[in-house]
C-alpha cells in the first residue's frame, strides 16, 4: 500500500503537477497568514478577484502573457482595491466588508468583460483564470542550468514568488508582527501602518497572479485562508503559524494531487475538497482549540465545581447547619465518585462523609467564599441578601495567590478605617 502511495506520488506526471501545487499553497499560505491575523480574509478575496482587470490590460498592452506586465497590472489593481476600499469605509458611507464587496465585486465583472472581448486577439482563457490549468503542467517543461532533471514553465514564476515572499516577510517580520497584533503600538513606535499593509497587498496581489494560471482565482482565495487558519488553530505564536501553515499548504497538495488521480477529477477542485477536510478536522481535533478539547475542559471544569459543591453539602451538613443541594442527578453521582477516587470522601455512597484531605479542600472553600462575601460587603456596599450567590460562584476559582492579596487588602483597609 505504502509502495504504491509513494509510486503515485512520485510519477512524473504526478510530481510535476505537485510541485506546482505544494509551491501554490506555501506561497499563499504565508501571505495569507497575516491576512488571517489582521481579520482581512475577504480583503485577501477582493484582490485575487479585483486584480483581474489589471491582469487582462496587461495580457492586452503586452500581448503575451509574460509575467513583469501581469504583475505590474495586478500591482496596479491590487493598491486600487485596497485604496478604494478604505475611502468608502473611512468616509462613513458604508461598512468596510460591504465596501470590498462593491469594489472587488465591480472590478472582477469588468474583468470578465475585458477578457470576453479581447480573448480572440490575445492568448488569453478566462477559464484558465477561473479555474486553473494545474494538470497541464507536465506539458511544458523546461530545462535548469543548474538542475539536471526538467520542471514545469508554470513552476518557475510561483517559485519566484515564493522566494520573494519569504525574502520581503523575513526582512520586516517585525513589523508584519507588530502591525498584525497590535497597529497603536506600531505607530507609537514609528512605524508607518499604512505602509506595511500596503506592502502585505502588493505580495497578496503579486501571489494571486502567480498562481492564477495553476489553480485560478477562485481557488487561490481558499489557499489564502484555510491554510492559515488550521494553522491558527494549532498554534498560539506567529512564527510556528508561518511554518504549519505552510506545512498545511503541502499537506493539501498532497491529498489533492493523489485524489484527484484516484478519482479523475480536478486538481484544484480537490486541492480545496482537501482543504476544507484538513481545517473541519483541526476544528473537530485541536489540542487548544479543538471542539473535543474544549468539551472535555468545560466537562472537567464543570465536574470540579460540581464535585467542590457536593464537599461542601457534606461537610457543612457535618459541621453546622446543612445548604440547599445545587447539583442533582447523574452529576451528582459523578461528582461523589470523583471525591472518593481523589481521596476526598471515605466512600461512594450518599452517606459518605468528608476524609482529613476533604475536610481540609471544604475550608479552604469556606474561607474563600468568606473572603469575596467581605470584599463584596466592603468594596461594592452589597446587601447582605446579595452575597451568597456571587460567593458561591466565585469561591472555585479564587486560587491562593489572589486570595492572600485580597486578604491582606481588605485587613489593611479596615486597620486604616480603625484607626
């Protein structure tokens, strides 16, 4: 099974076309990281559709389809989508989601109807555009000086640009982080905002027309985005993100080039198909972020509360007079089990009573709960009718620490009003 993987995968026809693609994703990925970050997804959906216009009157001046024209067209059209962008949302006439939807939306039909009217006198496919020619990649192949084996011609300008794109994020990573995070620190610290997001445009524009011709349009704004949040999902610091999504961008090829020879469908196609698997999956299974994560956090953390609670029924029913049960049912039952495996309980029955180390866990509550009822009492003039609940609630996550400074505030302020 593991033979044949490898020997699909590494076909000649089969490498050729994932070169291309594993270098589509990587480079899309790594700029759409910070897309992601900055919350400027559909910004990253605008420009791989708004530069189409400057992509066909680059085709239509040059008359080839020679990559300095295409990217100067795209530069061009790029900036005008962002610029365009933002005058309608700082002008207050609309929301800025709204206003890149009328301005990439505009620009993208204009597109289409260049394209529509020049497509007999220049070279030039819209659905090629649309969609992509991934799979005739192995039908034009050139030779290296410095490589002995050939490599597709549409490889060669999404390498570039990879290589660009790692070049121009190394040299202002620090300002990328910054403006990504935190744009107030970045003015106050000089740096110029605008700029910045202006330069990630450019290398977003630069990598959409890169790409066109492999995995077109449509599809270059699925590899700007899901990438980037898997990776986001995984990761909480900006440089291993870089890396997983990047990583994630692979990963996708991948699985899209082998299903798609699998089941003789569409590369690109399947390239997405594989990517909206790969993110359902992180979303489902993510250590931080994942759903079953954070159902078993919140079952754990609702299972100590409840178990908190119980311990104290038992021991106040103990010690002084006993409180209403606030857990019932089956909680309940999980929570005297879970007392008695910790060692908090002398047995699993109802009856059971506090152990030394349940009696010990059960005033320390107490005395939380006692501490906020003060606090509430002195800081807030809380009616004594008021105290329990906010008390009770409190008390299971008030930790040593903040009860010490919290005790010691509050003796420190009634010295002072004593004396």
């Amino acid at each position: 099974m593991i033979d044949l993987f490898f020997e699909s995968l590494f076909s000649e026809v089969n490498f050729s076309i994932l070169l291309v693609a594993a270098c589509a994703s990587m480079a899309c990925a790594l700029v759409g990281t910070f897309l992601v970050l900055r919350r400027l997804s559909l910004l990253g959906d605008a420009i791989s559709h708004g530069v189409l216009p400057g992509l066909v009157i680059g085709f239509i001046v040059s008359g080839s389809r020679d990559l300095p024209p295409m990217l100067i067209g795209a530069a061009v059209a790029a900036l005008l989508v962002t610029i365009a962008s933002d005058w309608l949302r700082d002008h207050g006439m609309i929301d800025g989601n709204a206003a890149m939807g009328v301005v990439f939306t505009t620009l993208f039909a204009l597109g289409i109807v260049l394209m529509e009217s020049h497509a007999r006198s220049v070279d030039l496919d819209p659905g090629c555009v649309l969609y992509g020619q991934i799979e005739l990649a192995p039908l034009d192949m050139v030779s290296l000086p410095f490589l002995e084996t050939r490599v597709p011609r549409s490889l060669l300008p999404i390498a570039v640009v990879l290589i660009i794109d790692l070049l121009v994020v190394l040299a202002v990573w620090k300002e990328l982080k910054i403006c990504s995070f935190d744009p107030a620190l970045a003015r106050s610290l000089g740096i110029n905002v605008r700029l910045v997001h202006l330069l990630l445009m450019l290398l977003v524009s630069m990598t959409t027309v890169a790409c066109f011709e492999s995995v077109g349009s449509v599809l270059v704004v699925a590899m700007l985005v899901v990438p980037a949040a898997t990776a986001q999902l995984l990761c909480n610091r900006l440089a291993p993100m870089v890396i997983v999504a990047m990583a994630a961008g692979c990963v996708i090829a991948v699985v899209g080039v082998l299903g798609a020879d699998h089941l003789d469908t569409s590369v690109p196609g399947m390239m997405a198909a594989a990517g909206g698997g790969l993110f359902a999956f992180t979303v489902v299974l993510s250590p931080s972020h994942g759903l079953i994560s954070r159902f078993y956090r919140r079952t754990r953390l609702s299972l100590r509360i409840a178990s908190e609670d119980v311990l104290m029924e038992m021991w106040n029913a103990r010690e002084k007079d006993g409180e209403e049960s606030r857990v019932r049912g089956r909680w309940r039952i999980a929570a005297i089990w879970t007392l008695w495996l910790r060692g908090w309980l002398t047995s699993p029955r109802r009856s059971a009573q506090p152990t030394e180390r349940g009696t010990r866990l059960a005033r320390a509550l107490e005395k939380r709960r006692q501490l906020w009822k003060r606090f509430l009492k002195r800081q807030l003039l809380t009616p004594e009718d008021h105290l329990y609940d906010p008390a009770h609630r409190i008390e299971h996550h008030l930790d040593s620490e903040l009860s010490e400074r919290i005790s010691r505030e509050l003796d420190q302020e009634e010295g002072d009003s004593s004396s």
